[in-house]
C-alpha cells in the first residue's frame, strides 16, 4: 500500500509493499549483520536479497490477509445493512412524531362529532 497501513477494508486492494518502508527497512537492515547476507559484498545483490525476503513475508501475510477479508466482507456486509435498517427505524419514528397517527376510536368519534357540528362551522381534521 502507497501510505504503510495495512488494509483494515476487506472490500478494497489486498496489502502491497511500500516502496518508501521497504528502502527505509533495507537501510536498517543494511546496519545489522546478517550471516546469508554479509557473505555478499555486492549491495544490489543484497538489496534485491531483501526485497525477496520481504515479498516472500509479504505472501505469507496475504495468505492470511484473504482468509480474513473473505470472512469479514459478509460480516460488514450484515453490519451495514443493520446500520441502514436502524438510520430507517430512527427516520420513521422521527416521521411518527412530527406526525402522529391518529387512532381509530378518534377518528371515527371526530367524524360523528364533526357531523353534528358540520353546520356550526367545526372542522374536524386528522
């Protein structure tokens, strides 16, 4: 990946080596001794070394990287789906409540009260 992280989004790219923390890590590497690799005095030779130890652990993660995504996308999948169900709960009541539901019993006691009074001018509305 271009920015170090590991991905934590299993719906995006697998994880890829950064160039800028792979030369930061030869560097580092490059100060410690290392038996298979101070036997080779050529620096290309060691850095192309570490880049295959790096790719090779960076094959290994992957493996377990899509194990992980493949089981966690149904999983955030359900998650999201939870979330909108809940916004839309939220938005009905929110809905109910800003205009509430008139119950049968006065419906219907306003219609016949609203009958008797029709010619008094009363309105009765819900």
């Amino acid at each position: 990946m271009s920015n170090g992280q590991a991905p934590l989004y299993p719906f995006g790219e697998p994880p890829a080596l950064d160039e800028g923390h792979l030369i930061t890590w030869i560097a580092q590497y490059e100060s410690k001794a290392d038996s298979q690799l101070a036997k080779t005095h050529d620096a290309k030779q060691r850095e192309e070394q570490l880049r295959q130890k790096a790719e090779a652990a960076l094959q290994e993660y992957l493996l377990q990287w899509s194990a992980w995504a493949e089981g966690e996308r149904p999983r955030r999948k359900s998650i999201s789906l939870y979330g909108d169900l809940f916004a839309l709960r939220h938005q009905i009541e929110a809905e109910e409540t800003a205009k509430p539901r008139v119950d049968s019993s006065i419906k219907a006691h306003c219609l016949t009260d609203g009958l008797s009074r029709k010619n008094q001018g009363f309105r009765c509305t819900y």
